[in-house]
C-alpha cells in the first residue's frame, strides 16, 4: 500500500508519562502530538498512570489523554518480579479494547519502556504499523540508565546485575545473584519486543550506539526530539520574572545521582571565587539534602529552588546567562539542553552521551569534563558579546536539526516506512 496515499493519519501515541507534571520524556512527546496535529493528523494520546487505579480522560493543550491507572499492578508482587514489565498485562489489556473499538487508528507509536513492549505486541496483532522510541537505554539496563555503583556499566555481566539491583532495590547481594536469571529474562522481553516493531527509533547517536548490537533483529533509526522555538519562547516570555535582577547561571533536573549536580558543585568549588557567580538549582530529589549540605560546606552561592513546572522552568531558562547540564551517566539527548538553545541561552554541558551530538564547544554552546574547562566557560560568560553570539549560534543549531521543519519529514518518512512494512491500509477521511 502506498502511506502516502493518505493525507491523514490517525495516531495513537502510547506513553509513560504525559505533560503537565512530567519529565523530558513527556514534554517530547508533546512536542511531537502538538506537530503531528498541525500537520492534519489525528492524535489519540494512552498513558500510564502509576498513582491511579481506574481509567479517565483530560484533555491538555487541546489534546485528550486518556490516562490507564497501573498502582494495583505496580503493587503485585507477581507483576513487579515477571519477565515483563509490571505495566504490561494493564495496558496491554486496554489497548487491544482501544484499537479494535477505534479500526481507523493507522499507527501505533509508543514513547518509553513500559508503553513499548506492549503497543508493539497489540499493534502487530491487530494490522496497526508500529513505532517504538528509545529514549534512554532501557532496551539493554533494567534501570535504563547504563549506570551504578558511580560509574557508567559496561554491559549486563553477573556480577554488574547483582551490583545493579543491590543499589537500586537495596536487596542483599546473595539475594540480588539469585535473581540474575529474573533480570537477563526481563531484558530478552524487552529486546524481543523491540524487534517486533515495524520501526524503532532513537533520540541520539549515543543512544544508537549503545543499544544496537544487542537488538539485532530491530529496525534502528536515529530520530531526535523535536523542539519549537517559538512555541517555547512565547511560554518563556510570558512567565520570565523581570523582577530578577541580579545575575545568574540555572542547573535544572531530578537531583538523584545520575544527574551528576555533585560534579558540578564540587567542580564550582575547585573554580573558586576568581568568578564568582549566583546558581540557581531547579529540581528536587533523594539527592536534595546532601546537595545542600555540600553547597553550604563549599559556601557556593546556591540556592534550591525545588520543582519548578514547566512553564517557569522556561522562563527561568531564558533569564538565565547559561544553563548548566552536569551529567554523571551518558545523558542520551537532555531536551533542557535543547530547549534553552531554542531561548538563545548558552549551555554548558558535560561532555557525555548525545551532548557532544548538539554542542559544538565554544561556537553553540560549551562542553566540559573538569573544573579546569568549567571556568574556561564561565569567563566567556562573563563577556555579553560572547553569551550574544554563543546563544544566537544555539538557536540556529535548533532552527536547524530539531525544530518541526526539520525533523518532521523525518517523522513522515518513518512512519511511512512502518506502514508499508505492516501491511496497513489507510482508510482517506
């Protein structure tokens, strides 16, 4: 069949979490809800709710989510220790109700970790082309992060699994061997449901390189976040506080470990007073307190701001002279870095993961491994011409490789390539 034959798609967007209270995760799927219904497309968007036992709908920016209560499969036992994903049985219940009472939906593109698998399985059983996007490493890390014991992992080893699941589920280490077998069979689901898709996409080239060879059986393709600028500039302007006046960098993000924001405090420190200057942290996490107490030990001038929503979060991102991106994982494709190039500001970012895929070092923005090239940044700072010119070349790089013009006929052509893949014949409205 010929995808192109149709000038409408329908779409239903499966994913883990959904704006307004939600991660990056979230925000691009939004991003791309918002670009596909501009373009003539209908959107249905299926998300899983954690806290939630029933199913409800909301609409939010004109779009309606319908939001799939998971609490009593995340609290049962048997569902948390299956080779699946505890949201699996849940959601891929509701979605094979959803898409035989909605036969016109043509594609089915699911977001993250636990919308995946089973998008894939219901979809491929129904006739539906389906779409999975990557958007950290979970196809290949029970905890997606490729990251423990303070350090990046290497790869699914025994003794890196028992290590893993001590730390994050705090189990002891003779249990955490004993369950080896759990965790390389809750990998080979994963995997395997990937390789079921029609396409599979990821965010970034660090992504794609850590993933690939063990998912052999997958059409892989590298796809990006979209970011619009102007949408997110008008947000930005709207909620920027003109009364802030005195100067400040923003480090924004879950305050947990893998966000590295001890590296940036601790590199802060090594830079010392010769450029002093106001940090201003948004986020909130297990990590607060020990950060805090570290930015008093280190008398930084830091102050916590704590969650800040979306909207703000921009505001303060344009107000801004630099957003600082510490990392201590390989930050797959950070969309705080994307967006505040969008708002013109300078990043500077550790040099990890897909950062180096978007900044180029001194032009776009910074890239930086230590405290030595930390300061190099922040005395280009200091300078209004250089943030000017640094923040101008950000938003062109945006314009460029991940604004709706740019990405969308990558999109288009992907889900075009799905479809003919599946088999499915688009009904024209």
């Amino acid at each position: 069949m010929n995808a192109a034959s149709n000038p409408s798609w329908r779409v239903c967007l499966v994913t883990d979490v959904y704006p307004p209270d939600c991660g990056g995760s979230g925000w691009s799927t939004h991003a791309l809800a918002r670009v596909l219904v501009g373009r003539g497309h209908q959107v249905s968007i299926v998300a899983v709710d954690p806290t939630r036992m029933d199913v409800a709908t909301r609409v939010y920016d004109g779009i309606e989510i319908t939001d799939i209560g998971v609490r009593a499969a995340r609290r049962s036992v048997r569902r948390r220790l299956g080779a699946r994903d505890y949201t699996y049985g849940t959601l891929a219940t509701f979605l094979d109700q959803f898409l035989r009472t909605n036969p016109s939906v043509d594609v089915v593109h699911a977001q993250h970790l636990h919308s995946g698998p089973p998008s894939v399985a219901v979809g491929n059983a129904l006739g539906r082309a389906t779409i999975v996007t990557v958007r950290d490493y979970w196809p290949v890390c029970l905890h997606g992060t490729s990251w423990w014991g303070e350090r990046v992992c290497d790869g699914c080893t025994t003794q890196n699994l028992a290590g893993c699941m001590a730390e994050y589920w705090r189990w002891p280490r003779p249990v955490s061997r004993v369950m080896g077998g759990w965790a390389r069979r809750r990998l080979d689901a994963r995997a395997g449901g990937l390789a079921a898709a029609d396409k599979v996409l990821s965010v970034s080239h660090a992504v794609e390189n850590r993933i690939r060879d063990q998912l052999p059986g997958a059409d892989l393709t590298v796809v990006p976040n979209i970011v619009d600028p102007g949408h997110v500039e008008r947000i930005a302007i709207a909620q920027q506080d003109a009364s802030r006046q005195e100067p400040y960098v923003l480090a924004a993000g879950k305050l947990q470990p893998t966000k590295g924001f001890d590296l940036l405090l601790s590199s802060l420190a090594e830079v010392g007073t010769s450029r002093p200057v106001s940090v201003l942290v948004a986020g909130d996490g297990p990590s607060r307190a020990a950060l805090e107490t570290q930015a008093r030990a280190s008398k930084l001038p830091v102050t916590f701001l704590g969650w800040v929503d979306h909207d703000r979060l921009l505001g303060l991102q344009r107000g801004a002279d630099a957003v600082l991106l510490p990392s201590s994982w390989n930050e797959p494709l950070a969309r705080v870095a994307l967006e505040t190039m969008a708002l013109g500001t300078p990043v500077v970012a550790w040099n990890r993961g897909g950062n180096p895929e978007i900044i180029d070092s001194g032009i776009n923005g910074w890239l930086v491994s230590d405290s030595g090239d930390l300061e190099v940044a922040l005395t280009s700072l200091a300078s209004p011409e250089c943030r000017q010119r640094v923040g101008k070349a950000a938003r062109t790089r945006v314009e460029e490789r991940f604004s709706p013009d740019a990405v969308y006929s990558q999109v288009e052509a992907v889900y075009s390539d799905a479809l003919e893949k599946s088999g499915r014949v688009c009904v024209t409205p």
